[in-house]
C-alpha cells in the first residue's frame, strides 16, 4: 500500500521507528548537546523559561485567522511536538547541510504537514502577533519564513544551542509565556510573535531526529 494512503497520524509514528536507523545521529535528549542541526532534521523546540515544547495539532483558532493552532506543550513525548526543518523558498540547500545565523527557515508541522507561520491577525490571549500552521507539502509562502538568530558566540545552529526565530514578514519574534488556553486545548501555553526582544523569546532545539552533516559542509 503507497505511504501516501496512510493517516498523518501513522506516518508520524512510522517516520520515528524507522527513520534512527538510516542515520548516523539517533532520537537524542535535551542533555545530549553539540549535536549540530541540518536541513532534514526533525526536532522539538523547547521554550526556554516555560520548558514548554513548540506544538500544534488538527485544532483551529476560533478567532483571527482561524488557521491551524499552535501552542506550547508541556510533555516531552507528544508526537505532535515534532517539526521538520526546512529550507526557504526558492533555495538551493539540501539536505544534511548546515544552518548558519541569520539564515532563514521554514519548519514544517510533521504530523499535519503545515507551516509554522505568522502574520498580521491578533494572538488570542495576548493581542500580539497571531502564529499559526498554514499551507501544506505543495502551498507555503513567505509567511513561513523566519530568521534564525543565535546567542552567543556560535554561528552553526546546535542542539541545546539558545536561538530566537524572527518572522521575515512581520519582524515578530516567536514567543511565548504563562498564559494558558481553557477548554479545547486547555493547559497549553498561547505561541505568539512579538516585536522586541525579550527572555520569552528564547528557544532550544531538544529531543530529535539530527540528520548527519553532508559531505560538502
């Protein structure tokens, strides 16, 4: 039967059993460090000062855009926490190469196969700057760019590495905080972008799927 057949749901979970033993680099913890990350790779990102993963899901926001929802989620081992990191529009990366500051990204929902996007509409919970999923394998756009950045002195993303994702569009930065939906998704933390920088701003690649560095890096 074609892959193409089966639910989002299962390919997910096929993906993650099969995909560790075609690599080099396996599923790694948040303790693991120093791993460098390349297009391909499938990663969590974790929200620094709520340790709450980067997450979406097949729920829809009730107001603004009314696109696909994402939050931030608190268990580490949710498959709906994993996103794919892809190269922009129109690029001539592959992948295994690697992702340098000040590169701009898109990730890519694994289960859902949407863009994590921004734009205009106002977040929810905190009238900043709404963030969604958007698009699929054959429809994204600019409002899946973002702007990688890196703290500190590196300049090859790596794992446990403390990075902020500004929007390209917007010049939002990927955001979050203590503020938590009711009901539907209740517990999870609102995802939103915001125009300054601030210590909400900080995120770090944690468990993962880490493709190995090609061989023309």
């Amino acid at each position: 039967m074609a892959l193409s057949l089966f639910a989002p749901s299962v390919i997910a979970v096929l993906f993650l059993v099969l995909l560790p033993d075609r690599v080099s680099a396996s599923d790694s913890s948040a303790g693991g460090g120093g791993v460098k990350i390349t297009y391909g790779s499938v990663i969590k990102l974790m929200h620094e000062r709520t340790k709450f993963r980067l997450h979406s899901h097949e729920i829809s926001y009730g107001s603004g855009s009314e696109q696909q929802s994402v939050t931030g989620f608190p268990d580490a081992d949710d498959s709906n926490s994993y996103w794919i990191v892809r190269p922009q529009l129109d690029s001539s990366a592959r992948q295994g190469d690697l992702i340098s500051h000040g590169t701009t990204i898109r990730l890519q929902h694994m289960t859902t196969r949407r863009w994590l996007h921004s734009h205009l509409h106002a977040s929810p919970l905190s009238d900043n700057l709404e963030v969604s999923c958007f698009g699929g394998d054959d429809e994204s756009e600019t409002g899946d760019h973002w702007k990688l950045e890196i703290e500190g002195a590196g300049k090859i993303w790596k794992q446990d590495q403390r990075i902020r994702l500004r929007h390209v569009d917007t010049g939002g930065y990927l955001h979050s905080h203590n503020k938590k939906y009711q009901r539907v998704i209740a517990g999870q933390l609102e995802v939103c972008g915001v125009e300054e920088k601030r210590p909400d701003n900080i995120w770090f690649a944690a468990e993962g799927v880490y493709l190995p560095v090609n061989g023309n890096n």
